[in-house]
C-alpha cells in the first residue's frame, strides 16, 4: 500500500527535514541497519520505519534537544502503530536510543 503525501501542506521546517532526512536517506539507513539487533531493516513496518528515519535525522542534525526528538517519536508510535500491546512503541524507543547512543 502506498500513501501519498500532500507536500504543499507541510510547513517550511518540516519541509526541510523531509527533504534533508532524503538527503541523507543512505547515512541514516546505514545507522538504523547497523544498530537494529534480531530484525532487519526491511521488516520494519513502513510507519515505524518513516518515524525512525525522521528521528534519526533530526538526531544527527541536532535539530531539537534529543530528549524531545525521542518523546515525539514514541508519541506518533504510539499514536499510529501501536497495536494496543504496548511493544511497538518500546521497541522504537530501544531502537532509536541506542542509535542516539552511536552517535553522541
């Protein structure tokens, strides 16, 4: 399934992290790749996947204090790929906090 997006609507700001985490897509790929442990990149659900993706990215570029970077992330995990478990969002969590870890 593909979703398609109505770029004209985003804001200036989120404009540029879409456009800079593309940029940056291979890096960023590289770093989720190589932190994931007993899954692969590939299995990631697409929504989670785009989550993760912007995270890191805005990780790398500093663009928000990483604190919050990670909170918002987890917020739309839970929001949109939950499954009322709660496992999701935890393994979003572990995820892109080790990330944060490498990179720091």
């Amino acid at each position: 399934m593909l979703i398609f997006l109505d770029y004209t609507l985003l804001e200036d700001a989120s404009k540029e992290v879409i456009n800079g985490m593309i940029d940056e897509l291979e890096h960023v790929d590289f770093l989720i790749s190589s932190t994931i442990k007993n899954y692969t990149i590939d299995r990631l659900n697409l929504v989670d996947l785009a989550i993760i993706r912007v995270a890191v990215y805005a990780l790398l570029k500093e663009i928000d204090p990483a604190e919050i970077v990670i909170n918002e992330a987890i917020e739309l995990s839970k929001e949109y790929t939950d499954l009322d478990d709660e496992k999701q969002h935890k393994f979003n969590n572990s995820l892109i906090d080790n990330i944060y870890k490498k990179i720091k």
